[in-house]
C-alpha cells in the first residue's frame, strides 16, 4: 500500500518514480487509499480497551489552505501503551474543542483517571463534563517555562538565583510535605520582599492540586508532556515537506492516516521504562482479549497467540 510508505516519509515523486507512474496518478492513488482507511475513533471504540487511563494531551497546529492562521489537530497518547485512542483537528483550543474531544473519548469508553496538559484554562469545564472524577496534571516543563519568561530569567539576572530554587522544588523526588515546605520557604524568603515572586508564589501553591496531581495515589504518571512533544516532533517533520493541507477535509485524511500508522508502527527504540513496548505495535498493545486485529489496508497483523 502507498499510503503507508507516504506517512512514513516516502515523497510522492519517489513513490511515482519507483512504481514508474506519474505523480498525478500517485496523487490520486494516496487519496483512495487513505480514503479507504477506517476512521481512528472507530478503531478504538471497536477493538480497544486495555489502556493506561493517563492521557497526554496538546495540540499540533497545522496550515489549512483558506484559514488566516494554523489550527490545531488535539489529540492524546495513552501513557503507559504509548496509543492514540483520539485525535481531531478543530478550528481553535476552546472549551467547546475539547468538549467534542472527551465526548469522543467517552464514546470509546476510554478509562480516564488523569490529563497531563500544558494549559487547563480550556480543558477544565470540558474535562468536568465527561470525567468529573479525572484529574489534571500541568506539565512542568511548560509551566516553569512560562514563568522563566515572565521573569526574563533567562536575560535578566535579577531573578535567576530565585528560579533555580524554584525549580529545584519541583524535581520529582520529593516528599509533598517536603516540596510544601520548600514553596513555603521561597514565598517566606522572596514573596515577602517582592510582590511579582509574591503573587506567583501564591498562585503556585493555590495550584499544587494540579501542579503535583501525580502525588495523589496516581501511580506510573508523568509530570510532563514530552511523550507527546515526541510524537509532535516526528508529525512536523512530515508536514514540513506536505507544506499545508488544501482543505479541512484533506488535513483530517491525512491525520486519520498519520494516527494509524503511529499505532501500527512497531517501536524500536523506547527507553527505561518502556523497552518491552520495542517491537510490538501500539493498537497491539491496547486491543482486548480475544478480538482480532482490525483489518486496516497495508498493515499485517501481529503474529502473536493473545
């Protein structure tokens, strides 16, 4: 199938070059293939249920030709099996995308405990309609970024010696009642004599609740959205060469595409602590008990006894 080298990188005119028929007809052979995909939720809805209930989630944005600006492709990866239950491309990260998102994710009776985010401005009334019970986790990469740049940490060294402590504060490792008492210390120390550090200070620890949701019996949970920002990472080096869709309609085929194959690629290369993900597929993983692996055109199924 064409469709399958296309997501992995394979340029048209390769394609059209190496099956010795024009780009056109490569063109239009791409489309009815992918065309001819089933749709991802679907997949999920039918065959899937063994997940994490640990959801990584952001938004990729993507060039629509006819859109003023880019707009994002929301979409989550299941922690622990590295899947992609859901993904949809929306006109904006508003409360209302992604309460069409969790409705989707309900729909596939997706067993959600936590979302680790960047931003929960959005995703909170949508989160409390579908998963009242779910938690969130900010993702500390991109929170403390946002406060290296309000402080002009990295240009200005006023509040340098400052960040470093705070940043220390939220390593992992930490006992809550020592991390408590560390934030504390900081707001005691530096708030007291500054109202900038007075004011972030009470604003992070009004929101360790979300900050340190993985604390709260929330075991094999991360902290940070870089399981993500990988996938993101490998999806913009494809669009990089795409350049733009033409239409909403032609970016969600291609996405839908792009999913399938992330969850029918075996891995090769995770590290500790995924190594036993190396060489078994993502849908593999997440698939229940005794159900077959959903005929998708271009991918053979795994050889294994379930």
């Amino acid at each position: 199938m064409l469709w399958v080298q296309y997501i992995d990188g394979t340029p048209m005119r390769k394609l059209a070059d190496q099956h010795k028929i024009s780009p056109a007809k490569i063109h239009d052979r791409l489309l009815g293939e992918m065309d001819k995909l089933p749709e991802n939720t679907w997949v999920s809805e039918r065959y899937c249920q063994r997940w994490s209930g640990r959801l990584n989630v952001d938004g990729k944005y993507v060039a629509i030709k006819g859109c003023n600006k880019k707009i994002p492709f929301i979409y989550g990866i299941d922690f622990l099996t590295h899947d992609i239950p859901v993904g949809m491309l929306a006109p904006s990260e508003n409360e209302l995308s992604f309460t069409k998102f969790f409705r989707l994710l309900k729909a596939c009776r997706y067993p959600l405990q936590i979302v680790i985010c960047d931003d929960a401005a959005a995703i909170r009334p949508a989160l409390a309609r579908y998963f009242p019970n779910a938690r969130i986790q900010l993702c500390h990469v991109h929170y403390l970024e946002n406060i290296r740049q309000r402080l002009q940490v990295r240009t200005l060294p006023k509040y340098q010696t400052f960040f470093s402590h705070l940043a220390h504060a939220f390593r992992r490792e930490h006992h809550p009642a020592k991390r408590d008492a560390m934030l504390r210390g900081l707001f005691e120390s530096w708030g007291k004599r500054d109202f900038t550090l007075k004011l972030l200070m009470i604003e992070i620890m009004s929101r360790q609740g979300e900050l340190f949701a993985y604390n709260f019996k929330m075991d094999h949970c991360p902290h940070t959205n870089n399981l993500i920002e990988s996938f993101n990472s490998h999806m913009q080096a494809r669009l990089k060469s795409i350049k733009g869709f033409q239409s909403f309609h032609s970016a969600e085929r291609w996405l839908n595409a792009w999913m399938l194959r992330r969850r029918t690629k075996p891995f090769t290369d995770c590290g500790v602590p995924f190594k036993h993900l190396n060489g078994k597929m993502s849908l593999e993983v997440t698939l229940r008990k005794n159900v077959n692996f959903p005929l998708i055109p271009g991918i053979q199924a795994p050889n294994t006894e379930r």
